[in-house]
C-alpha cells in the first residue's frame, strides 16, 4: 500500500471514528452538559486517530467488518484523548496547545478539564460494557480488561508517573524505553490486541498483534521525539523543543538524531516482520508501521 | 438489627474490603510504583466502606456469599475513593485534610493525586472484567456497565461538574436534589443494585435495590451536610463549615436544620419500605439506611 493510500484510508477511518464519537457523546440538557462539552472538545477535534485504525485494520485480519469494530474503537480513542486531557495540565506537562488549539484547561477551566478527562475514562468502558458494542459478553468482558491493563497503573499511567518522575532524575537507555513502553506503547498493544479479541483469534495471534502494536509504539515514540526536536510549534500544532529544555531522556538525548531515526526505522522494520504470516488484509497495519515513523513525507 | 450491632458488621465489612483492596494494589517494583501507593494511601485508611457494605449486604439478600461478592465491592470503593483524590485537588474543593490526615495530593503531589485517581478508576474496571470476580461474563460485563453509567458523565462525574457550578450559581430545591442525587446517589444505587446483579435478581427486584441505594444516598447527603454544619473538624476528620462559607446551596440552606432532619429521616424510612417484601435478610440494609442518617449515635 503506498503512502497516498494509506493515508487516505487513515483520514475515511478517522471520519468514521469521529462520526461515531459524537453519536456517543450527546449532550445532555442539565448544567453538568459542561463536562460532556468538554469532554467532545477533547474528542471531537484532529487526532490521526492512529489506535482506531489499528484496531479496525487488526479486526479486518481477522474478518470483523469496520462496522462492528468501530465503538471499540472509539473507546481506545476515548482513553487516548482523556490522557492528553489529564496530561496537559498544570502539575503535569502544563502545556496550553494541543492539535493546533487551545488545551482543554485553557479552553475550559482546571476542574473542567480533569472531570472532562475522568468522564471520558469512565465513558470508554461504559461503551465496551455495552452489548451495542459487541453481542457476545466474554468478548466486551475481554476488550475491558485488556484495555483497562494497557491504560491503568500498570501500562499508561504508570508511564506518564515515569516521565513525571523523569523531570528530576535521569534516566538510563533500559528505563527510558520502559518509560515509553508503558507510556505511549501499552495502549497501541492493546489497540491491536482489540482486533485479535473481536475476531477471536488465537491467544498466540493475540499475542503477535500485541507486540506488533508496541513495536510501533517504540518507532512512533521516537520520531515524535524527533519531531518535538525538529518541526516547529506550527508543523507539530503544539508547543516543540520542551524535551530538550526540560533535559527530559529520551533515546535522542542518549544517542543522537542519526542513531534514533535508525532505531525508528528498524522498529518498524521488526513490527512489519510480526506480520510476516498474514496477507494483503494486512498491507493497512503494515503502511501504519512505516507512517509511525515517517509522518512528514 | 441494632445500630451496635450493625456497626459490628459495618467493621468486619470494612476489614475485609480493605485485606481486598490491599491485596488487589500490590506494589510494583519499577518507578511507577509511586503512583500505586498513592493509589494504596486514598483507598486503604479509613472509610467507612458504605458502599461495599451495601454490595454485600444486598448480594446477601439474593443467596451470594460475601466472598464472592467482596471484589466486586472492592472495585466500587475504587471508583468512591479516586473521586474524593480528584474532588480535593486545588481546582476542585482544594481540601488538605481527608479522614483526618492530608489529603493525596497535600501527602504526595498534584500530580500524582490525578493519575492515582486515574489508575483507580481505572483499576476498578480491570478487576469487574476479572474472571477472578465472578465467572459469568455477562454478569462482569453487566457490572461494568452500571458501573461507568454510575460514575460518568451523567452520574457522579456529571454531579461534581454541577457541585463546581455550585460554587458561581444559587440552586433552588431541584436543582439542589439533582446535584446531590448525581454526586452521591448514583454510586450508592450502583452498589445496591451490585448486589441484585451478583444474584442474578429480576430487573424488578434490581430496580429496587437500586432504587434503595439512591433514597439512602439522598438521606446521606443532607445527613452530611448537617454534620459539616454541627461537627467540629476533629470530629469529622475534615474541614467543616465549608458549604456555608462557600454559600453553597444545600438542603439546610434552603430549609434550615430542622427540616432538614426531617427530611432525612423521611428519606431513610423510604428507603426502608422499598425493602419491604424482603425478610430478615434484609436487616443489615435497613440499619444502613438508618446508619446514614444517625451516624454519631
């Protein structure tokens, strides 16, 4: 699958994901239609909606129709996008540009913003709960726990307590790919993984499209590193060159822009080789490897 | 059932909610452990363990032993004790003391406060999705879903976004109710009809414990707002008199104390008739009921 094409099949999945994130998110009519307004802020706007699509291309692997992979896609997205919320706050990153536009802080309040976030956590597995999603019950029980592992203390938010740690200590090559892992890496597994789970793969297949996920997330992690270094605020919609500045580890502070973008290119490399046994209906996920790494071109 | 004797089995239930949760957080070894005993430090001190109590006592009603119901429960404790974490951060209520010792945030950080609270409610579902907790997946996945309905956006998380309006904007007696119902009601609903969901009750029978937890809830909450009003902060082991210097609309300040009690008692006596078909079995609820509003006796 070319670039072109690929990218074209990102932005129809993002649409699709968008579409059904509204149909989701309604707001209601009392005063606390606040926190659901912030809550679609945080959602509704840009967003490659790189997980969504990872989950949808994993489903069609296995024979699951957009269609019926898509709530479960959302609520991935759900979580990402409550991270970014809960991230970009004052005693975290403090950021106040997202995507080109004001944070959810900034275009709320504090208080908004962390229950707009803690909203939208709970939302994602009120949908996967939901017999909407998926008929059989083991499927929804099995998408919520592994989605809850990937984004809890464990996986995600383990990772952003890491790299809140990191502002202070200095970390090593083994703990700043840990940090990473568990950070960016835990939740594009289970994106993946969610695929494998709606076409009730094998445990071992399961497995491989996990590890595929975190792959990417390993190639994705450092050329976002490598764009926070190179692009500017404009390109990257958001603030850039804060890694540096804040003397924060990452494998380019360690080893150099040349030596990370090889790195990038030979995770991906090794995430496209965990695909090495399906076909053609796997070309998407293999076109989003190369994209993790190559977002500019 | 005496209200000493409730209270001996209110604390046998506390006990062994918290050997649950404490045996559910264990402490990883990376960095990222932090974040866990932050998570530890909001849920295992203190509490009175309410909602817990009233998982299990309701699950008893409908033949399930306790200990298949404790988890269950526990995870509901997770849900209550991350959004105290997130209610006392600075942007919120911005509380130092809890339970009579600093609140998460005044004992670790800002930081770590939101993503404790986050790992919380996070892990609150990994364990409903635990086939650990129960074997049926349709009950896990039912649980879930009352759950995140509970807690979200149009339940407690949509309550507090109100409670937070409250702060700019005088409530008359509905909107007051309203708030109150969102921010404590729903999860006091959600555990009771926990435990009609464990015995796989009718939805009739689910309606009415649900319905129980919401009546006992809303007798609660004016019960709590007379003790901020009348405790001293010892007594509390919180900051007290807060709601009036804040001139937050409470039941007391629209009606004054007196029918404020009223009122109270009115709710809980409610409370205690929807129970009315079931027998001795029951008793422990009906003392919850009038535990929550005679709570110095």
């Amino acid at each position: 699958m070319s670039q072109d094409a690929f990218k074209d099949q990102l932005a129809a999945t993002a649409a699709s994901v968008t579409y059904t994130l509204d149909a989701l998110l309604s707001l209601p009519d009392g005063g606390e239609g606040r926190v659901v307004e912030a809550m679609r802020y945080a959602v509704l706007e840009g967003g490659k909606r790189l997980r969504p699509y990872l989950v949808i291309e994993s489903a069609k692997v296995f024979g699951v129709e957009s269609s019926r992979a898509v709530a479960a896609a959302a609520a991935i997205e759900m979580i990402h996008c409550y991270s970014l919320a809960h991230d970009d706050l004052p005693p975290m990153d403090d950021d106040d540009l997202r995507r080109g536009r004001p944070t959810v802080h900034m275009a709320f309040d504090e208080a908004t913003a962390i229950l707009a976030g803690d909203g939208l956590l709970t939302r994602a597995f009120a949908v996967l709960a939901d017999p909407a999603t998926h008929t059989d019950a083991s499927i929804r029980s099995e998408l919520s726990l592994v989605l809850a592992n990937a984004a809890g203390s464990d996986g995600m938010v383990g990772g952003q307590m890491l790299d809140f740690l990191a502002q202070s200590e200095s970390l090593n090559e083994a703990e700043t790919e840990r940090l990473q892992s568990l950070k960016t890496g835990c939740l594009l597994g289970a994106a993946a993984e969610f695929g494998a789970i709606l076409g009730k793969a094998s445990g071992q297949d399961r497995f491989a499209f996990q590890s595929f996920g975190l792959k990417l997330g390993a190639a994705f992690q450092i050329a976002d590193d490598l764009l926070d270094l190179e692009a500017s605020p404009q390109d990257a919609g958001k603030a850039t060159g804060k890694d540096a500045a804040a003397g924060k580890a990452t494998f380019i502070s360690l080893y150099g822009a040349d030596r990370a973008r090889k790195q990038a290119w030979s995770l991906a490399d090794q995430a496209i080789e965990i695909l090495g046994k399906f076909g053609a209906e796997a070309d998407g996920l293999r076109a989003a490897a190369r994209f993790s790494v190559d977002r500019q071109s």
